[in-house]
C-alpha cells in the first residue's frame, strides 16, 4: 500500500522499514464499484489531514463520469487525553 502526497507528487510506501517521509495531507488512492452502476469502476482517494498529534480529518471523494471530484464523506478524529 501507498500514500500518495496532493502537494507533491512523492509516493508514501507504507511497508516497514523502508523509510517514508511523513506528509501532512497523505492521500489513498484506490478503484473500486462505482455508486451509479457497480459492474462500472470508479476512482476514490481519501485525504488524511493531520492537525497536530492529536487531531485528523478524513476526507473521502469519487471521481465522476465528467472527471471531477466530488466529496461524500468526512469524519473529525480527536484524540482524548
């Protein structure tokens, strides 16, 4: 698995030991069934804003037809001390 960096175009490897540098904004990329048609494929990314260490915000977005990305889903993580 990769994460790939919006601000830059570096590739994350997320495998251990190999050394990656950390981004505030790591981005997953990924193809799956689309929501209008599931025998279609669809492009998803799914952006991880970090906020400090105890703060992040995740976004989800699909790819339509006409090749623009459209949001549907965010969540807010905090962590309690």
């Amino acid at each position: 698995m990769e994460f790939l960096s919006p601000r830059d175009s570096f590739r994350f490897n997320t495998e251990p030991n190999i050394g990656w540098r950390v981004a505030t904004r790591p981005t997953l990329a990924a193809d799956g069934p689309s929501f209008d048609d599931p025998t279609e494929t669809a492009h998803y990314r799914d952006v991880i804003q970090l906020d400090g260490s105890d703060r992040k915000r995740l976004t989800s977005w699909v790819q339509g037809a006409d090749g623009t990305w459209k949001q549907f889903m965010q969540a807010e993580y905090t962590r309690v001390k």
